[in-house]
C-alpha cells in the first residue's frame, strides 16, 4: 500500500484556484519531486498535506489513515514531517532543543514531571536527547548541539529543520525548496543526504524545489505544476520530453 | 519590624507573581492584561475565608489556588486557540470585570473600602522559602518539555504545530501554571498587609509585571527575578526624589527597551555552568596582571 496517497485534492483562496485537482501516489523509499514556476501552487500542496488549510475537496492518506480534515498536530504524529521554504526554526531554543522539540509529543511524562525533578522525567529527557543526538549525528550537526541556530549558517539551519522533521519520525518527508539559498558545494552535500536518508529510513519523500538539477538527479516520479494544474508527471526523461511541459518550465531554461 | 524588612518582603512577594507572569509572557509570549485579577481571587478567597468562616489557613490557601485556576480555566478556554493577542483582550476585560464585582459584593468582600482583619501570617522568611521555591519549580518548568514547547510556539505557532506540538494545550498550561502562581502570591499578599481592596488588583498592576518581564530579558527568568527587585525597590530607594520618580521609572523602562530590545539579559540564566564561566573568565582576566 501507498505511504502517501493523495486523491484529486482541490483548493482555492477567494478566487484564486491554488490547487486543482492534484492526485499523487508515494512509497516507500520513494522520492517524488514536484516542480513549476512561482505561484503554482507547490507550497500550497505541501500545506493542505500537513492539514496547515484543509483540503476543499479530495483526500490525502497517510498509510492508509484518512487524515484530511485531522489537525496539524496530530497529522504529525501520525507520521508526516516537514521542513519550510523560509526556515522556521525555534528562537531561543538551542540546536539539540530544537529537535527536542519533535520528540517532546512523545515524551511520556506531563505536567508534574515538568514542574518536579521526579525520576521518569530524568530517564525520558535522556531517551529524547538520545534519539535527537542520533538525528544530528545523521545530518551532521552533533558538534554544534549546543549551539544557538540563528549564529549558524544557511546551509546548517536547512539541515537542522531536516533533522528536526525527522525527529518527527517520519512515514513522508516533505521537503520545501531544502536548496535554496545553498551554495553548490552545499546542494552536492544536500543532494547525498536526502538520498542517504532515503535508502536508510525508508520513508516517502516530497520534494519541491527550483533547481532543476537538483530534482532530475534525485527523483523517480516528477509532478509539474503549472496556475494550479499538474501539466505532467512521469519519470525525469518522460517529463523532459514533453511539450507542454518545455513550453511552460523548462522551454526557458534550454533557450 | 524595619522598613527595609518590609521592602524585602513586599519585593519577594512580587517575586512570585512576575515569576509566574514570566511563564505567560516570557516563555509563551501570551500578554495577560488581567493577571492581577487572579491574584485578588487568591488574597479574597483565602482571606474570606479564613476571616469570615474561620477556616485554618493550610484549607484557605489551597482554596484560593484552585478557585484561581478553576477560573482561569474557564477564561482560558475560549482564548487558547485564537491567536495570541486576543488573550490580552479577554483577560483584561476580565480583570476589569473582578474588580468590579468585588467593589459590588460589600456584604463579603467589604467592597471598595476592603476586606480587613486578614490575620498577618506572611513573614520575610515565609515570603523568601516561597519565592525560592516558586523560582526553582518554574526553572526546572522551563528546562522540561511543556517549557520547551512554550518558547516553540512563542516563537512560531505553526512549525510547533507542524512537529506535533498541541498549541491550544500547551498554551492552557503555561496560562493555568501561570493563574497559580500569581493566586499564590495573592494569599501571601493578603496574609502580609492584613488587608486587600479591589484598586490593588487593577491592569495596571498586571501592565507592570508585564513591564518587569520584558524589563529582565524575554527568555531570562533570572532576568524577570533581577528586575522585579530593581523595578520595585527603585521606587523605595528613590523616595527622596518624591514625584520625579515615575519618570525615572519610565525612563528606564525605555532606555533598554531602545538599546536592548530582548531585555536586561536576554536568554542568558544564572545556572551553575554559566557561574563557572564567568568565574572563569574573571580569571583569565586577572592572571595577565599577575604575570607581569
């Protein structure tokens, strides 16, 4: 069965049609890239999957679970994680707390653990850290643990917010536009994780992103979108191949 | 008793309530406008009812704490999952309304000219054990999850919500923690001054704690402890200046809201690893001079 399966979602502001009529089908170890201009609605996509606005109509399964109209929180923890295209990281939160952050739903103590020093507190905190240390350590980022995120760099911020969404313990990953604003050296590093932490974790991954290099070298399965419509999906060759597609997207980038 | 005695207790009372305030609005970034009204429920509800019912004290303050909660739970359920500006407006509506309806009730609270004969419990070494205690339940709060997942949503409601963070809950405990806190500190004011009357319990008293707070450092509760002592012990110290006063106070306030906008401290906490660096690097500062 499909970790993801989206069925024929639909969604307008006002006027504005920002999704119509997008259906896709992910499994595991799977890497779907969904690409088009500004404005056709990738992010958008992203956001009625991790129940940010409910879907106007369709459906989105996770795993076989209706989640369409759950709330964010708890679609989450049924096994969606994400990062954003503006990092959106917690401030005043070191690195470690920041993925702490993800395991803490979790975390099986409430609220007169947190106010006394009682002893399961003390053993589910270092389960928490444990776990998150092994996040970092997966991206790379277990030196700075300690380290504020706003004094690191661009590329280290994209990295911890992976972290912090796979902390969530992911079924789908969806990642929003991790390249941008990386340096080339960077995408190379970014591009080897995504496919590391594909073939490792084995989860479904979404990924939305400008650069086309960056998705034709990674994804099985590309979905162009263009004013809300999927104009074509299919491998990286068949959507290179097409028409439509080349005279909407990718026509201007070979004149 | 000396004066000085009853600044340092007046101070360590204020310590408890702006503790609990910093909760609210340091942690979770929730500005409650009407906080004082908690803490009238606190001093009326433990006052009433030891001086009108005779109730023993270890009854009367439980009481007061858990009426304050009951209440804010009430007011808080409408408010937490809004946005979190509207909880300034609720709760100062709300606070409004308390005092109101204290001044009304004269047959049990004594209305606007007060309740008196509260008997004087509260001494500088009951205020202190409180003080010390509220400071280390709510730091160890701080350092636990909930406190992690309330800077998460103060600083961004919807990646909190995205990790699987329930915003409008841990919103509800930080307000209830908070609610409790600041009752507390209302029986240890009604059982020090021996008298309570609704002008106490206005928004400007629950503006002003709002003030200490962002005064220390939004992220600092050593920061919100530091100022509740410089912000109402300045006053005292700067009596012989009489009404020149509000505008030091007011002056100051400025002054590190312009040039330090995250407050006197900002995030940094007196923890024993930040003792040692400063320790530390007084050292290194020293040794050179010694050298030569």
């Amino acid at each position: 069965m499909a970790l993801l399966k989206v069925e024929h979602i639909y969604k307008s502001f006002g006027g504005v049609k920002a999704i119509q009529d997008f259906s896709i089908e992910a499994n595991r170890g799977e890497i779907h890239g969904i690409i088009g201009p500004n404005g056709a609605g990738k992010t958008t996509i992203f956001n009625v999957i991790s129940g940010i606005y409910p879907a106007d109509e369709g459906k989105v399964l996770l795993d076989g679970k209706d989640i369409t109209r759950m709330e964010q929180h708890l679609i989450s923890r049924e096994g969606m994680g994400r990062t954003f295209q503006n990092i959106r990281l917690f401030k005043g939160l070191s690195v470690l707390d920041n993925t702490m952050c993800a395991f803490d739903p979790r975390s099986r103590y409430g609220v007169p653990g947190s106010l006394l020093p009682l002893p399961k507190r003390y053993a589910e905190e270092k389960r928490g850290r444990e776990i998150c240390m092994g996040y970092l350590k997966m991206v790379g980022l277990e030196s700075y643990a300690q380290e504020k995120p706003e004094n690191m760099s661009y590329g280290y911020r994209r990295r911890l917010e992976i972290a912090r969404a796979l902390t969530c313990e992911p079924k789908v990953l969806l990642l929003d536009e991790p390249a941008a604003g990386l340096n080339p050296v960077e995408v190379g590093e970014l591009t080897e994780l995504i496919l590391r932490l594909s073939r490792e974790l084995g989860f479904a991954i979404l990924l939305i992103e400008h650069r086309l290099e960056l998705v034709m070298n990674i994804s099985q399965i590309i979905h162009v979108q263009n004013f809300g419509k999927t104009i074509a999906s299919g491998t990286p060759g068949q959507v290179r191949s097409d028409p439509g597609v080349i005279e909407a997207y990718l026509g201007k980038e070979e004149c | 008793m000396t004066l000085y005695t009853h600044i340092l207790t007046q101070i360590l009372i204020s310590v408890v309530s702006v503790a609990g305030v910093f909760v609210l609005t340091g942690m979770t970034g929730m500005f409650s406008l009407g906080q004082a009204a908690f803490m009238a429920i606190g001093a009326y509800t433990s006052g009433i009812l030891v001086t009108k019912l005779s109730a023993p004290i270890y009854l009367a303050w439980p009481a007061g704490v858990v009426l304050a909660v009951a209440v804010g739970f009430i007011v808080g359920l409408p408010t937490v999952r809004l946005r979190r500006d509207y909880i300034s407006l609720v709760t100062l509506g709300f606070g409004e309304a308390i005092t109101a309806l204290l001044n009304r009730t004269t047959a049990l609270t004594g209305g606007a000219s007060g309740l008196t004969g509260i008997p004087k419990v509260t001494t500088l070494w009951s205020a202190l054990v409180s003080a010390v205690l509220v400071i280390t339940l709510i730091s160890l709060f701080k350092n636990s999850k909930y406190g992690r997942q309330c800077i998460a949503v103060r600083s961004d409601e919807l990646a909190a919500k995205s990790m699987g963070i329930n915003v409008p809950k841990v919103k509800m405990i930080a307000f209830l923690i908070s609610v409790a806190v600041t009752a507390y500190g209302g029986c240890l004011y009604a059982f020090y001054t021996a008298y309570v009357d609704p002008s106490l319990f206005g928004w400007k008293k629950s503006a002003e704690w709002v003030i200490m707070v962002f005064f220390g450092g939004v992220n600092s509760l050593t920061g919100s402890v530091l100022s509740t002592f410089v912000l109402s012990g300045l006053p005292e110290v700067l009596r012989f200046l009489q009404n020149y006063r509000a505008i030091i106070y007011a002056v100051l306030v400025l002054l590190i809201i312009n040039f330090k906008p995250a407050g006197l401290l900002g995030e940094w906490e007196l923890t024993p690893r930040n003792l040692r660096r400063i320790i530390a690097r007084g050292r290194r500062v020293q040794q050179p001079k010694g050298v030569n």
